[in-house]
C-alpha cells in the first residue's frame, strides 16, 4: 500500500479529521430537534430542514447527521437472531443518572431497557423517536 504521505505514516494520527454518525429516519427534522436539545446543539435552521440531510454538532463535539429515508424502519431490541447493528452512547455523570434520564423520556424517547445495573458504569438503553437505539452510560 502506498504510503498518504510522510506524517500519515511515520506519526500516530488519524486519515479523518471527525466522524459523523448518521442515521437513516423518515423525518430528519424531529429526529434533529430531538438530539439537538440532547446534545445542547443549536437546532436546524429553516433551511436545513429543507433538505435530505441535516448534521448538528452538541455543545461537547459529537456531530450527528440525519438522512431522509422514506422507507426507513426502526431498529427491533432485542435482536435474538442477530447483533445489533449500531447504537449511540451518550455519557453522564453517574449522580445525574436519574434526572437524565426523565429528561430523555420527556424529550420523547422510549425506554427499552432502563434498570439501574449499579455499579460504576450504570448504563440503560431507550430508542430514540425514530425508533435508533442509544444508550445514557455513566462515564
């Protein structure tokens, strides 16, 4: 393989410079509010809603996508026949567990699993309003 160039190769770093999560869902702009108010990111602007493809970036750095996908079908949990295939975990502090998660089920999220498991890495796992699994994991 032929090398990118001299720092790409002699150094520890990454060939991107971010990553993008991108989720397929029937209706871009709900599921964009949605994870704009979770992630503290600024909400679709009108233009943005006019289009296939909406992106925001949280107040921490996570970047999310959202493509229009007419025939899209929400993720089933669990999967005995399969693995899943992909989920979010959005990371909190273990004492704000609890109000977190209120917070996320008022937004409209669907609680799928959501006892505390204790210990330091309490997580639970909710399906987003377009039916995308993710998860709050105290971090």
């Amino acid at each position: 393989m032929e090398a990118l160039s001299k720092k790409i190769t002699t150094e520890s770093t990454g060939l991107v410079q971010a990553a993008v999560l991108a989720l397929d869902c029937a209706e871009p702009e709900e599921l964009a509010d949605f994870y704009a108010r979770l992630l503290g990111a600024e909400p679709p602007s009108e233009e943005e809603r006019c289009t296939e493809r909406i992106e925001i970036t949280g107040r921490g750095g996570t970047r999310m996508a959202f493509r229009r996908d007419h025939g899209a079908a929400p993720n089933s949990w669990p999967r005995p026949d399969d693995s899943q295939q992909a989920h979010l975990e959005l990371l909190v502090p273990r004492v704000d567990m609890d109000a977190v998660e209120r917070q996320v089920i008022a937004l409209g999220a669907r609680p799928l699993d959501t006892k505390d498991n204790g210990g330091p890495r309490d997580t639970r796992l909710y399906a987003d309003p377009a039916g995308h699994t993710f998860s709050l994991r105290s971090g």
